[in-house]
C-alpha cells in the first residue's frame, strides 16, 4: 500500500530531481555534434561553467560519472610514485585513495573519523614531513558522511607550496562557495546529476594554471581522460570524442536557470535547507551525523536506536515516495542522508520531514507530529520577505 | 534560404535520429539507481543486451563515448609492452594504434590503404612471424573509409592462439551479422549514438571467457574503466558507479523496439539501404570509396571534381536539412558519408538521394534529376511484399 497518486520527492544526494524543463530539453532530437548548430551550445555552456566553477580558466565536459573527472585529475597532473596526500574521511576519501594505488602513487593516508572533517593542521604538518607530496586529494563535501571539508583552509597551506590541491567537488560546487580561482584550488570536480539538475552522465574539471602546467609534465597514461586534447577542442566548441550530446541540451538550460536564480540564492537556499533540516531532525530528537562541520549538500541523522535504517528507507520509498539515501559500510542501517541540493525547494523539506516522522511512528518510535516540520518552518520562514500590509 | 519547415534528416554514421518514443522515455523523471525499480531496468537491458551482442556473457554499460569502452579493452586485457598488431585502414583504426602507445603497448601497425579491407593472410603472416602478440586490433565497420573489415576470417586466425580478437564494433553491432561468441571474438565494442538509436552517452563492452581470464594478470591501471568492478556490480543489477540513468531508461526502450524488428531484418534493411545508396550514387555518377569490402553501416562517395565537399554538405544540412558526413584526412573536402544504421528507413535514402541530385545541381554539376532516387527504388521494391490483387 502506498499514497496514490505517489508522488516522488528525490531527496538523495545524487543523482538529484530534474526539472521538467531540462528533461523537456534532453528530449530535444539528437543532433550531430561537428556542426556550427551543436558549437553554439558547448560555447555556451563553456561560459556558464567558468560563472559556476568560479575559474577564468577552461571548465572540461566529460561523458562519464564523477569518478571519471575524479580520475582524470589524478592521471592529467601525476606520475608513478609521485607522493601524494590522501585525506579519507569516507567513501569518497576512500575512492581517491584506491585511485590513486590504482596509478602507483606513493599514498599517504590521512584518516578522519566519520562525520567530522579533517584537521587544516593535521595537512600542515604531514606536507612538514613530507614537502615533495605532489598533491592532497580530498573532498569537499564528502557525501557519505554529510560533512564539508575545510578546502579554504587547505588551500591557504597548499597554495605556497609546490603541491596540488585536487577538490572533489562533485557535492560542492553549485552548492555553497568553493571559489576555485580566489582560493587556489588545483583541480575542481563535479558532475551533473548534482547541483546541476540533471540526470547523470556528464562530468566537469576544471585545472589551475599550474595543474595544466603539471599536465605538461605528468606521465601517469591517458587517452580518453586525456584533458589536453579536451582542451584543445574545447577551444574550438567541440569535444574531442562523440559528447553525450542531449544531456548537454539539458546542461544549456540547467546552466540557464541556476545563473538566474544567481549563486548567491543557491548557496543561501541549499544552506537553508540544511539549517531546517538539520532544526527538524533535532526536534524529532534524532542525533546528527556531522555535528560540526556539515555539508549544505546533504544532512545525515542516525536512525533511532532498534529501528532498521533500510526498512525505514525503504518505506519512505514504496509508501510516501520519498527517496532518500542510506548509509554506507559502517553507517549502514543506521544513516539517513537527506539531499539539498539541486532542484530542492523549500517544501521538500517540509514533506520530507513530515514523511520522517509519520515513517517512524509506524516503526513504533514515540513521535509528535509535526514538532521536526515546525522547526524548519521557523527557519524558512525567516527568509520569507516582508508581506505588503495594505 | 532553407526549406521551410526545415525537416531534419540526420543520415550521419554517428550520432544517428533517435526515435521520438526513445526521446520521451529519457525524459522520464530521475530516479535514484540504487533501488529495486532501476535495477530492474538494468536487468531488463542485461539479457537484451547479449541478445543484440550475440553472447552468453555479460555486456557491460558504460558511461561515456564509444572511445571509453575501446580504452576499456586495452586497458583491462594487457600489461606494459605487450606486443600487439593494429589494423590501420582509417582513422579509428589509428585511434586504436594511437590508445595502444599511450599505454606503453609494444605496437605493430598493418597499414591498409583507405577505402579497402585488411587482407586475413597479411595478419596471419604477421602472427605467424611474431606468435607472441597479444592482441589483434581491428574495425569491424570502419567508419572514417566506410569499409567493413573481414572480422570472421581474422577470428578464425586467433581463435587458435594466444592473442586475443579485439573488435571496435561501433558501427557494426546492431547493423551487421557479428556473432560474438560463434566467430570467437574476444573483445567487442559498441556505443549508444548508432544502431542503438540511442543520443551518445553509453557504450557497450563484451569479454569473452579468455578475455576476463587475461582480465585476471593484465597489469595496465584502471579505475573508471576497471570492468571486472563493472562486472560485479552488473550481476546484481547496477554498476560501479553512478549510471547514465535516463539514456539507460532509452536503451531499454530502443533495446525493445530492436529486438521487436529482430536483428535479421535490421541487418537485411541496412545491406538494403546500402545498395539502394550505392546504386543510387553510381547512376548519378559518383564514384565509391569502398568498392569492394562495404560497410552496411555507412557508404562514402567521392563528390564529383571541382565541388568542394565541405561546401556541399554545409549546403544539404542548411538548406535542405539532410546531415551527412564528410571526409576526414585524406578525404577531407572529397568525400561524403551517407549512414544506414540505427533509426534510418528506406525513405530517408530516397530523401538523401533526391537531396543529393539537387545539391550537386547548385553545385554545376550537370544531373539528371531521378536517377539516383530510381536505381535505389529498384532495389528496395524488390524487398517489398507482393500486394493482394483482389
């Protein structure tokens, strides 16, 4: 039994609801891609990006996941044995790590319990030991565990030295400040079906001055990650293999809107969300997974104690629609991850949290109803404008 | 000036029209892929997929161009040096020589003159000289010289042996009769935007059984590419990392609408569509590039002396809406490539060739209006049914 019309709220932190415009344009007819028709779009989008990566330098279109750019940051700027900085704090700290084994670097680990965020110190003082590490490697958001890594911060340390900084910003970028330029980040990732508002399939990296030069150095081997020959046919409009075509249609038009709506909105909407999600959670007395630090990407709440994650998961999706994510290896069972990013509103999160409450008192938790949505009512409605009176 | 309303032919070999039922499913709402409703898509175009492939074993989706999964080839079956023979009869044959190199393959390039196919007994000489390569590379359909390479008979060659069958089927699988498993080929490749009317985004690998025991020792790094991580993933219904959801949500349908037609008649229409264009140019008197050895995939013409291909093909697609390729290289500004695979009908060569005839017309090029389109006619009514006369 579940609600009908089922509705679904796609609340996971990737890939992300898509507005109907978008997918309306992804239906547009495919149309070859080497003609003066098809440039006219990727020398839009190529502009619309460096707005949202925050970068004057060139931002590349991959088709491929987020773990394609991820790597083709690693394999364009490093060589076998270079020394690297590996900061895991999660899955995805955990991915560069095997990454970068993949490629033989030399791999330092810098762990971080789950659900906080790396000590800037702790990077200072390893870069100390170690001055020849030829990059750090982290994220900015790291997804599994809803927490935002201090990437100002690392740069500050990074920037003066001659190593890297390599952003995962596939839950970042589009989603709070992460100024590649002003910073001094290295290499900047992301990838589309996050705060892009499209369905996976295309991914972005954009490489400082010094990454491209690095690029000009590194020997690790690539061809269809190859980003200088990226570049080159960038500069010419195009790709330097077939594009995915029709998710760049709809990039065009997700590009549109975010820029519309301005940067600034977003980060202060997805921070927002956040805030109230975050109210709402601790008014259903459920304990937040990264207390300190968190991600205005994605909130994680532990499930309350002898209630099944999964089940709980999995009835918010079959019964209320409501699709968020779980958690993963040791949160597994334990975790919810509740998105903000994208095409979030403001009311997603309310139904999200009535959804939370009326999902749990079916698994005998003691819950009063609408204390969470309260809660982050009372922060929405701070951002409400003043109403004319008269 | 165009015609009005400028009806689009996209009659190029790659990206190919995309049905308007496959274009309205990608525009289906987002949904999270690690759920039991995507897994069960995957399932679906699991077993379509080794039907289209002509395989028992596991076909895997990946995200990115056709160029990826041929990487993916590589990059999974060798290790650093192996020797390995490249057929180089076009510009795809190059990529694969070109790949090889960039991962420190011991490479032996077979030249083939553009516009023919390899000839068996030059790789059977050349295997014979050098028993220890590892890996035969080769187009089934080369598309850049629209020739179809004897994939059958080199099989016969290394199925014997130690080196394994490497076969770039981008324009062949789906087009032509390239059963994987009975020819014994090894490694075989295709990509969304051709016979699988599909917009560019996904590509297809398939292994055989010696294949993934080489997966096993190869020693070349990968991550994205990394297929035995696919393959675990594939046989519970996902992938490694986050899918092209929505472009899945297509192929399922176009897997659909395929196996519908049956892969007999797909390949008996596009040997069709191939002789009724080839007939058709050579009764407007333009000469073939690939006389001998066709690809049912794709025809290339040489454009008549002193029209400029370029011009030309600007003039079909601006003015009259037709898209077809032009040469590349050696035959840039000389060649036209016109498709047959995928979403393409018999109208739509009669449309291509009236087009034609007008074109080379505006071009001076003395034509008699008719007799393209008539010798193609020929052919194709030949296919059609007797009609009941009572």
């Amino acid at each position: 039994m579940a609600f009908r019309p089922l509705k679904n709220y796609l609340l996971a932190p990737g890939p992300t609801a898509v507005p109907a415009e978008v997918l309306l344009r992804i239906a547009a007819p495919t149309i070859h891609h080497r003609t003066p028709q098809f440039e006219q779009v990727v020398a839009g989008v190529r502009e619309q990006l460096k707005e949202v990566f925050q970068t004057s330098g060139d931002v590349l279109v991959l088709a491929s996941s987020g773990t394609g750019a991820m790597e083709a940051g690693i394999v364009n700027t490093l060589s076998p044995g270079d020394p690297v900085l590996c900061v895991n704090g999660g899955k995805f700290g955990e991915r560069w790590m095997k990454m970068a084994r993949t490629y033989g670097l030399d791999v330092e680990e810098l762990p971080v319990e789950w659900g906080r965020a790396v000590d800037p110190a702790a990077i200072r003082a390893a870069l100390d030991r170690k001055p020849s590490t030829r990059a750090v490697l982290v994220q900015a958001s790291e997804t599994s565990t809803t927490v935002m890594h201090p990437v100002r911060e690392i740069a500050e340390i990074t920037r003066g030295r001659d190593t890297l900084l390599m952003v995962d910003g596939i839950t970042a970028v589009g989603v709070t400040d992460v100024p590649m330029d002003r910073w001094g980040i290295d290499v900047l990732v992301s990838g589309s079906q996050k705060a892009f508002m499209l369905p996976p399939g295309l991914a972005f990296i954009a490489l400082s001055d010094r990454a491209w030069a690095a690029a000009e150095k590194a020997k690790l081997p690539r061809f269809y990650l190859d980003l200088r020959r990226e570049r080159t046919n960038l500069h010419q409009n195009t790709t330097a293999y077939t594009p995915a075509i029709n998710l760049i249609y709809g990039l065009a038009q997700a590009l549109g809107s975010m820029l519309e709506e301005g940067l600034p909105s977003i980060f202060a909407r997805c921070d927002r969300l956040m805030r109230a999600t975050r109210a709402g959670a601790l008014a259903m007395g459920l304990r937040l997974v990264a207390p300190d630090a968190p991600s205005p990407a994605v909130t994680g709440v532990f499930v309350p104690e002898g209630v099944d994650g999964g089940k709980l998961q999995k009835y918010l999706r079959n019964t209320l629609g409501v699709e968020v994510a779980g958690g993963q290896d040791q949160f597994k069972g334990r975790v919810l991850r509740i998105a903000h990013l994208g095409y979030t509103g403001d009311f997603d999160t309310l139904v999200m949290l009535s959804a939370l409450e009326m999902a749990l008192s079916r698994f005998g938790v003691d819950v009063e109803f609408g204390r969470g949505p309260a809660a982050a009512q009372k922060i929405i409605a701070e951002a409400l404008p003043a109403a004319a009176k008269s």
